[in-house]
C-alpha cells in the first residue's frame, strides 16, 4: 500500500505546495512587503549607527505561546466532539478541525505567524539603539505641554485623588500586564482568520505600520524615558511623589511595574538588546496598539467593541498612574493610529486571495 500511495501521481504533493505557498504569498504581500522594507531600513540604521541586531530574541517566546494557544484550541475542540459522542473519535475530531477551516487557516496564517518574533526582535534591537542615534533629550519639553495641556500641573496629579488607592493600582497594573496577552491573542486570531481578506491584510499592515513608526521613528525624533526614569537620566525628581507612591503601595499591594522598571533600567547599562529591553516614551505604543485593536474590535460590536475601548481607556490612565508615560504619549498614540489605519487600507489594496474559501466573515 505504501508503495502504491508513492508511486501514484507523484507531482501532486509539488503542485499543492506551489499552491499553497501562491496563496499564502497573494494573501500577504502587503505584510511582507511593509516587513522586508522595515527589515532593510533596520539593516542600514544598523550599520550606520553601529546599532547591534538580535533576530532571535522572541523565538523561544513565541514558541512556547505558539504552542500553548495551539494546544489551548485542540483541546476545545476536542472536548466538543467528545461530548458529542461521536461513534469514532479521530474521524470526528478531522471534521471538526475542517469545518472550522484549518488547512486555510495554517496555508495563509502561519507564514506570518513564523515570521512575527524575527519583527519583535529587530524591533527590540532598533529601540535598544535609539539613543544611539538620538539622546534622549525631549522630557522637558514633552513635560511642559503636558502640563499647558492639563491646566498647569502634571496629569498624574488629577488622577491621583481618583486612582490613587491600592486596590485601584493594583486593577490597572494587572490590566496594563494584561496588554501583552490581549495583543497577541487579537494578532494571533487575525493572523490566523480566514474571513474578511481586506481587513486581515489592513490589520497586519497596520500593526506593523503601529511600531515602526511610533515605536521607532517617532520614538527616535522625540526621544525621551518618561516619568519612571526621569530621575536616573535627568536627575530631576519631579515624579518621585509618583514614585514614592507608587514604592509604598507595593508594600501591600504587588505593583509590578516597579520591577519591570528596574529591569528596563538595568538593561539599558548594558550593551545589546534584551527581550523587552530599550526605553522609551514618546509616543506609547500600549496605548496605539489598544487603540488599533480597538479600532478593529469596533465593527463586530457588542462585547468585543466595548471591551475594546474599555481596554483602551484602561491602558491610557495605567500609563499614566503607573509612571509609563506622560498623558501626552497617549494622546498622540490615539490621534496617530487611525491614521496609520487609514494608510494601512490603501497599502493593503488588492491582497490577492482571490479564492471563494476566504469569503466568509468571522471573528478576524
């Protein structure tokens, strides 16, 4: 039999990996054009700059959460068939994962998706080496238009006698945390949809667009730390009550933010970049990449639309109460981001996967 299944049509496996990988490339072109041309300005800042590059940084974390979400997934839908009580398991288990589009799924989500750490990482090694293209200089300045912004005095101050209570900090420090997880769940459903192509292809794009333009360029122009920091760079304790704060409220409740400040500042004694390592504030890339989810969350309504901004307006006031950010980085996110949205559609015009499979709207 085995002899049987090599010998017949052998040209057939050829032709559906060309397939495959024609459809995968039609439907992501505009991902991976917008991705080579970031990877060769990265290559040429690079060099110039002397700027040192780490391609793998988030392979390994990526793997792990890859692989747990896979696992997480086969899991519900193998317990769903079971309680159906299928008389065959495993045959019920492939219809299963057939009717939800599988194949389809994993043709045209996982090449982005194996290619998503090698972004994160160049993007990592590119912010570690901002201040070597840049010193971080714009502080006062970001500082003094916060404050005209805010009647005089700095944003913090007109949340304090809102947030400033342990259990409040503690809720917006677990949802600011919560951010990594909320993000890459909503890429990882995108990346792997198989329903409105122009959307897929416009969120990639986007979220792309989101760090490379405020993460990098617009970090670079403005280059600044932000409160937690403005002391050990500046010497300047405008936001030590902030800080002190903040120190005393860790004694009862786990303020987390704290201890990843502290890594963020030892690693930017080192040379190299770090996973989550390189500083910086203007403009907040948590709050762009809450308002880019938010922005797509927004067309399925209900719940996810709500809990889109919600989640936003949650990120903004941690990044602020939390000594992340001056309120001004947020601002500028929200305004930039639909913009970078809007270029995101006209780039992603025309993505090629022009098969009747793909027409189908779900969540992505």
């Amino acid at each position: 039999m085995i002899a049987k299944l090599f010998s017949r049509t052998p040209t057939m496996p050829m032709v559906g990996l060309a397939h495959a990988c024609s459809v995968s490339w039609r439907a992501n072109r505009p991902f991976f054009v917008t991705l080579a041309a970031y990877a060769v300005a990265v290559a040429f800042a690079a060099g110039y700059w002397q700027i040192p590059l780490d391609p793998q940084i988030y392979s390994e974390p990526f793997l792990l959460f890859g692989g747990g979400v896979a696992f997480i997934l086969f899991a519900i839908v193998a317990t769903r068939v079971m309680l159906e009580r299928p008389e065959r398991l495993f045959p019920g288990l492939v219809r299963r994962l057939l009717e939800n589009d599988l194949p389809n799924r994993l043709v045209i989500g996982l090449p982005v998706a194996l290619t998503l750490p090698v972004f994160f990482s160049l993007f990592t090694s590119m912010k570690g080496g901002l201040s070597r293209i840049v010193p971080f200089y714009a502080d006062s300045a970001i500082i003094a238009v916060d404050r005209m912004i805010h009647g005089g005095q700095d944003a913090w101050r007109i949340l304090h006698p809102l947030l400033g209570a342990g259990p409040l900090t503690f809720a917006l420090n677990f949802l600011y945390n919560l951010w990594f997880v909320v993000m890459l769940v909503v890429l990882f459903c995108v990346t792997f949809s198989t329903g409105n192509k122009r959307l897929r292809s416009q969120y990639l794009v986007a979220f792309v667009l989101t760090w490379v333009l405020l993460g990098n360029a617009v970090a670079t122009i403005f280059a600044s730390v932000g409160p937690a920091f403005i002391m050990p760079f500046y010497g300047d304790d405008t936001f030590s009550p902030l800080m002190d704060y903040l120190q005393g409220t860790n004694t009862v409740y786990p303020v987390w933010a704290l201890h990843a400040q502290g890594i963020l500042l030892a690693n930017a004694a080192l040379d190299g970049p770090r996973l989550g390592s390189g500083i910086s504030a203007f403009p907040s890339l948590h709050v762009a990449v809450a308002t880019l989810n938010a922005i797509y969350l927004w067309r399925f309504g209900g719940v996810l639309r709500w809990a889109g901004v919600i989640f936003l307006i949650a990120i903004q006031l941690g990044a602020v109460h939390l000594a992340w950010h001056y309120a001004i980085d947020g601002y500028a996110s929200m305004l930039a981001t639909p913009a970078i949205w809007i270029l995101a559609r006209r780039l992603s015009k025309d993505p090629g996967m022009a098969t009747a499979k793909y027409a189908r709207s779900d969540f992505g």
